[in-house]
C-alpha cells in the first residue's frame, strides 16, 4: 500500500507540472547567485510538486538552483543534520516545512546567522523565529471550510461526523482538530472521533478500516485533512460501497480524484503546494537581491506566527475534480501578482 501511495502522489506531481510551465508571470530575470533548498519534514507525497515548483523557479527567475533535499526520515534530528549540510554544501537560501514549530526554530537561527535567506513553507515556525515569513495552507480556514462543506451535503439534522488528521508533530494537525470541531458544532453536528497521527500508510489502514469495521454505521460523515488518510479513507468508502458516508477530503492525490468522479467521495480541498515552493523560492531571491519585509505587510495570524501568508486553498467537488490544476494555477497566479507590493520593499 506504501508503494501505491507513492506511486499517486508521484501521478498526481506529474499533473502539477503541466500548470507550473504555464504561470509565467514574470519572465526571464538576471541571473542570480542565490541556491534554495526546499526541504520538507520528512518524505510525503504531499510534498512532491516543491520540486517543479523550484525548477520552475530556477527557470522563470534566473535563480542559479533551487533543489528539492528530503530528509529519510520524518525526524527532527535528521531534517536538521541535513540543513546543516546543505548550509555547509553552500545554499543560500532555505523554504523550509519545520519538523517541529518550535524544535527547528535554533537550526533556522544558525541558517541565518551565516547569512542564509529562511521562509517557513506549508507548516511554520512557532514566533520568535529567523524566518522571514510563513507561507503556507491557512490549515484551519481549510478544514473549517471543508467541513462547513460536509454540513451542506450532509443536510439537516445533527450528523455524526468522523475526522481524520495528521501527525501531531505536524504543527498544522491542531490548527484542524479545532477548526473542524468549531464548524461541527457552529452546524449542529458532533464529532464523534478524532483519529489523528495517521498521515503514514501504516497506520493509516490499521486505524481507518478498524474503526469503520466497528463504527459504520455510527458515523454519517467523515473529514479527512490530511493526505493519506484522505486516500486510505476514500478506498475504504468505495469499499463498503453503499454512499450512505459522506466525505470531503484533503488534496489531489488521484485515488480521492477518482472516487470523487465514482460518488464515494463528495469533495476535496485543494492546497497549492507547488505555489509554496514556486512563490517561496521567489522570495528568497528578491530579499537576497536587497529587498526587504514591509514592516507593514499584512500578515495573518495563526496560533504559531503573526507573520502568515496564506497560499491558497479551494473546495472542488464532481463538476470541477477534471480542472482542479486549473485552480491551482490561478491560486499561484493570484498570490505572485501582488506579492512585491504587499509584502516587500525593494529600492
């Protein structure tokens, strides 16, 4: 099942690449000596399109490199080992998932004591922190809108809802249990079981299918906001078969794809992680080349930084699921066409 799961995420990298040739907003600029590393917490197929994000940028922006480095394993001490080498390899610059908000925060202050350039990308760091700033899914707002979402096709009544989540570790997995829970309850629906530190296949199946061989019938809905379980809970709904669960889920791996074209699934929110990767390595370049943060940039806020940009986010459903790189596209295309004048200052 690990080999599958990585094999669709590698499927569903390969559809991104068609929207990141075509953002093009910029053209071709001088070329600079700054180097990106993009460097996730560990290997996830969630992932996969921050490495064309960063070729892409490499192209459009005339940036000397901007390479996609995986630690092995999803474990602080090795995503840290291995920014310490690639500082000492000789990047300049770092978009970085932290593997922990607030364990990472000491590496990316030795990153940038040696002159480096940090952004936090899809997770961030927990303040204060050297980053620049975090540019990332507003997690809560997503698993908000996706379960609000869940409501609406559930339809009236007090429904009984299943959320699925990630690792704890994932400095987004809260943000979601609360989001989910307070549009539940703003709906008038419960949550009647939250199975989190699931985003791994292993654990995944075990947790999933044991709790629907058991619960069933006790549950009307489910919200999955995080990947795999998004694509364990999708094949285990098609499993049983009969539609009666309603389901949204979580990003664009192409099992969710499908069974939202096959009616087990109803929808799924979108994340634009090639945009994090594309926008962020852009950004990286323009604060080396001597542009700086607006010290009034209109940052969000979250429960880890004052200093959030939102990457976007989109609910698709049936009639939308065969265009979705289309939002994807328009998501990154929006935050970049605005981005020099909101967020920086450059002389």
């Amino acid at each position: 099942m690990r080999r599958k799961l990585m094999l669709n995420g590698l499927r569903s990298f390969a559809a991104v690449t068609a929207l990141g040739m075509s953002v093009g907003l910029a053209g071709i600029a001088q070329a600079s000596d700054t180097t990106v590393a993009l460097v996730p917490g560990g290997p996830h197929p969630y992932f996969a399109a921050w490495e064309q994000g960063g070729a892409d940028a490499v192209k459009e922006f005339g940036l000397q490199s901007a390479d996609y480095k995986v630690p092995q394993k999803w474990e602080l001490a090795q995503q840290n080992q291995l920014l310490e080498s690639l500082l000492s390899q000789g990047y300049n610059g770092f978009v970085i998932f932290p593997g922990d908000p607030v364990g990472s925060v000491s590496t990316a202050e030795e990153l940038t004591s040696n002159d480096a350039t940090v952004i936090a990308a899809g997770g961030c760091f927990k303040d204060p922190s050297s980053a620049a700033f975090c540019l990332g899914t507003d997690t809560g707002n997503s698993a908000y809108i996706g379960t609000k979402e869940l409501a609406r096709i559930l339809g009236p009544g007090k429904k009984r809802i299943l959320h699925l989540t990630g690792f704890l570790v994932d400095p987004n997995t809260q943000l979601r249990i609360d989001a989910v829970k307070k549009a539940a309850e703003e709906t008038g629906n419960e949550v009647v079981q939250v199975i989190a530190d699931i985003d791994a296949p292993e654990p995944a199946e075990e947790k999933i299918n044991a709790y629907l061989a058991a619960h069933a019938s006790e549950v009307d809905g489910v919200i999955a906001t995080a990947w795999v379980p998004s694509v364990v809970a999708a094949n285990a709904l098609r499993k049983i078969g009969d539609k009666r669960i309603k389901m949204v889920g979580i990003d664009h791996d192409q099992v969710v794809l499908q069974a939202i074209k096959d009616g087990f699934v109803d929808g799924t929110m979108l994340q634009n992680p090639y945009g994090q990767a594309y926008v962020g390595s852009y950004a990286v370049n323009k604060l080396r080349s001597g542009c700086t943060v607006k010290a009034d940039a209109p940052f969000k806020t979250n429960a880890l930084t004052s200093k959030f940009i939102d990457s976007g986010t989109a609910f698709i459903d049936a009639s939308q699921v065969d265009s979705y790189v289309n939002s994807m596209r328009d998501e990154t295309k929006k935050l970049l066409e605005s981005f020099d004048a909101t967020y920086l200052s450059c002389n």
